[in-house]
C-alpha cells in the first residue's frame, strides 16, 4: 500500500520520481514497493549499483525476476575484485562513461515494453564521475525517461536539496526522526508534478521488512454497521483491554487492583481516545462487569451513551453504568455532583460505586474510568484525595483507568502512582500509541469493526 498521491502520479507513463534520504530509512524498500504495483503497467528493470545481496533486500526475489536485474556495481570495470562470481547481482551493464552508461540503460528499455525502471542508487553509478558529468548525466537520464515514456524511479542517498530536484517530475524525502527514544519514520512528499497533494507528509513502518505507510487517523464511531460487541475473555485476573493486539502486549490485558494512566498529547483528535476507551468499556460491561465513569472535559455525557449503547444494549448499559456528571443530565444511568467540595463529591462517587456494584456481584472486578482534567478543573490541587482513590480501587481490586492532558499539574503524581503509563501521541494525523510502564515500541493505532464493534488495531513502528 502506498500514499493515493504516488498512485496518481505514476498514471501517467514517462513519470521520474526521485527517493531521497540517508541511509537505513526504507528507500530501497519504497522502491520496491512502488515496483510491485506498477507491475501491471508493463516490464520492471532493477538497475542495482550497489554490492550487495540480493538476499539482504527483502522481497526482492518475490517482486523482481532474476532476468529483470541490471548489475551496474562498477569494480568489474574498474579492475577492483569482491569476488564477483559468489555474489549473483543479475546482467552485468559494463560502462566507462556516462553517454555508455546512458546507452546501456536505453538498450535495456528498449528490450522492454513498458518497463518501469528503478535505479539503486543513483550515488553508486556517477561515484566516479566529474562534477560537470554528474551534472550531465542527470539531465540526459531525465531526457531519456521522457523521450521513451518510461517511469523511473531514482534512489539517491542524501535527503539535501541539489539540482537534480528540479529535473525530476517528483521527490520525496524519507527521515527517521525520535519521539520519546522511539524511532519513526516520515516521508515528506516534495513535489509530484500534476497531482493534489492531500497530505505531504505520511509516518511509515518497515514492519516485516516492508514498505507500509499509515493514512490519517479516521473516526469511525459514527458508523451504523456495527453489532453487539463479542466479548474478549479475562483470564488469569487480568482483564481484557477490548484490544487483542494491545492485550498481547500487556501479557493479558490489565491486572485486577492496577491504575492505568492514559496520557493523552496535543492534537489527537477527541474520537480517538474516546473510541480507544469505548473498546475497553463494552468488553467489561460484555463481561458483566460494573463501569463507573467520571468523564473528561469535552466528553459529552449523551455522546458517550450514543457510543457505547449499540454495542452493549440499552438495558444493560443502563444497569451496569454510571456516568458521573454536574451538567445536569438526569438518566438512569447518571449520577449528580456538585463539583465544589472534593470530599462531599468523593463520598457520592463511592456511594454510586457501591450500589452499581450490588447489582452485579460486590466482589466482581469493576471498570473506573476518570478524567483527571475533570477534577483538577472543579476542584484545584486534590493530589492527596487522588491518591486515598487510587489506594481504594487497588484495595477493592478495581480496574482504575486515568486520563491526562498537558498542562494538568498532578500529572507528576499520577505518573508514579501508575502501574501501567500509556501515552496516545499524533504526528503527521497518524495516532502512536506506545507504553511507559511497560516500555514498549511505537505502535500505529487505528479502530476496526471486523467484529461489528470497535477494537483498536495496533501496528509496529520500525
């Protein structure tokens, strides 16, 4: 899969795209990728300039035929020996010259019917070439391209700007880049020549040692195919997350008596945690486990019903929920505080909790999710009552799930107090999830209803 606007560039034939970056950031891994789909357009040349196995490149062999490979390395012509005969690198393209190396490259297109040609790298092929003919070569490669209508597709090691940009049709530039000492990787689109950039940049993972890029986060939380969530079992005291990717990387789910802190960063867009948490709480209430909520801000108390109902069902969402809220809203799944006086609210959350656990089993597990923001916001500095709460649900054996926002000044606090740290990051509109306690990689997060309900899906980062 690659972003909609290189498929659309690459709709018309003579196209040149240029991959830029340093190395060891998936250029050649881009490059084959790009292969793969333009397969269908016509023949694909792999002209390789660099020593190195075939065996090394993953995917090569299933994508490119051996008979579609160039060998362009250049110490069979320049007298320098690696032994090549224990290295199989395809043709030998033999060349003294770049107007040789341009005739040989024709020859080769000419041979083909509508190849798509890819260069790796263009660095090793004009290593020994003077200024002013690099400087040629380039334009005559560009010329070539057009003149035959062939697409090609150029790998240069730097991610610098020189004038080699402005010949080509296109160029991204691929980067890895660290967010919290986690590696990720971008692609910036530069230029496409005739194509609408939607989105010029696009976090991407060489997973598996492929190329896959990740589209902008899209809630789907208004969608009506959905059905009753299949619940996920909880087994060995740990509760599941609703996710069975993240359940994986948990070692189960969320131990019974843990305080889970969710760190929310800037920009992720508000259906994202929403539908994350929304996971968690139908596979509880799925369960028959209580779930006592005291929401974040900008968490509409009707909403979070509207999300939440068709995957659980009303009767039952009504008799194991509680939304604890001061907006007035009087459901049978409601609870009233004032949010003045800590102490007095605390006491009507315990008392909600305590009936809602009557009526499912006062020894059973429960689910509590709060927004921190909430309580910061109503009640200032409450860092000592936060923690007697904390102390309660892990005593009772409770499922405490913590939201935070920047700015929050207990965010310090919750953060040791947390058993389990888990932090939603966006960059680039692509959502990251990754944990703190356990430290775990970057993973992409994305909702998917393969199920008919919401379950987050969780793709590695590398």
């Amino acid at each position: 899969m690659i972003p909609k606007e290189l498929n659309d560039f690459f709709e018309v034939n003579g196209r040149i795209l240029l991959i830029k970056g340093h190395a060891g950031t998936g250029k050649t891994l881009l490059g084959l990728r790009l292969l793969n789909n333009l397969r269908s357009h016509g023949d694909i040349l792999w002209i390789n300039s660099r020593d190195i196995r075939p065996t090394d490149i993953t995917g090569l062999d299933d994508i490119v035929p051996k008979e579609s490979r160039i060998n362009a390395t250049q110490y069979k012509v320049t007298g320098y020996s690696k032994g090549p005969e224990a290295i199989d690198l395809g043709k030998q393209m033999a060349y003294h010259s770049d107007f040789e190396l341009i005739g040989a490259i024709y020859s080769e297109i000419l041979a083909s019917e509508k190849p798509t040609v890819v260069i790796d790298s263009y660095d090793g092929i004009i290593t020994n070439f003077s200024k002013e003919k690099k400087e040629a070569f380039g334009v005559e490669l560009t010329e070539l391209a057009r003149h035959t209508k062939t697409n090609m597709i150029i790998i240069q090691e730097s991610d610098a700007m020189d004038v080699f940009d402005y010949l080509v049709d296109g160029y991204v530039v691929l980067s890895s880049k660290e967010i919290d000492g986690r590696r990720v990787r971008e692609m910036l689109i530069g230029k496409l020549r005739g194509v609408e950039i939607t989105n010029p940049k696009y976090i991407f993972t060489l997973n598996g040692g492929s190329y896959l890029h990740f589209e902008p986060y899209k809630s789907q939380i208004s969608r009506k195919d959905t059905s009753l969530h299949q619940k996920i079992p909880n087994r060995n005291n740990k509760y599941s997350t609703g996710s069975r990717d993240l359940d994986v990387i948990l070692d189960g789910g969320y131990p019974a008596g843990s305080f889970v802190l969710l760190e929310v960063g800037d920009n992720i867009l508000p259906e994202a945690h929403i539908e994350f948490i929304v996971s968690t709480i139908s596979n509880f209430i799925a369960n028959d486990l209580a779930v006592s909520i005291i929401p974040s801000g900008g968490m509409n108390i009707k909403s979070l019903y509207s999300h939440i109902v068709p995957f659980v069902g009303e009767e039952k969402f009504n008799r194991m929920v509680r939304i604890n809220t001061r907006s007035g809203v009087e459901e049978k799944y409601t609870s009233q505080y004032m949010g003045k006086v800590y102490e007095e609210d605390y006491k009507n959350w315990y008392e909600t909790l305590y009936n809602l656990k009557k009526t499912v089993g006062e020894n059973k597990t429960s689910l509590q999710y709060v927004g921190y923001d909430t309580l910061e916001t109503c009640y200032g500095d409450v860092s000592k009552g936060i923690s007697e709460h904390v102390e309660f649900s892990k005593d009772i054996g409770d499922v405490l799930i913590g939201q935070i926002k920047p700015g929050l000044r207990i965010s310090q606090d919750l953060i040791n107090m947390s058993d389990i740290h888990l932090k939603l990051k966006e960059m680039d509109g692509t959502v990251l999830l990754y944990g703190e306690k356990p430290r775990t990689p970057l993973y992409e997060m994305r909702i998917v209803y393969d199920r008919g309900s919401p379950e987050v899906k969780l793709t590695l980062v590398v």
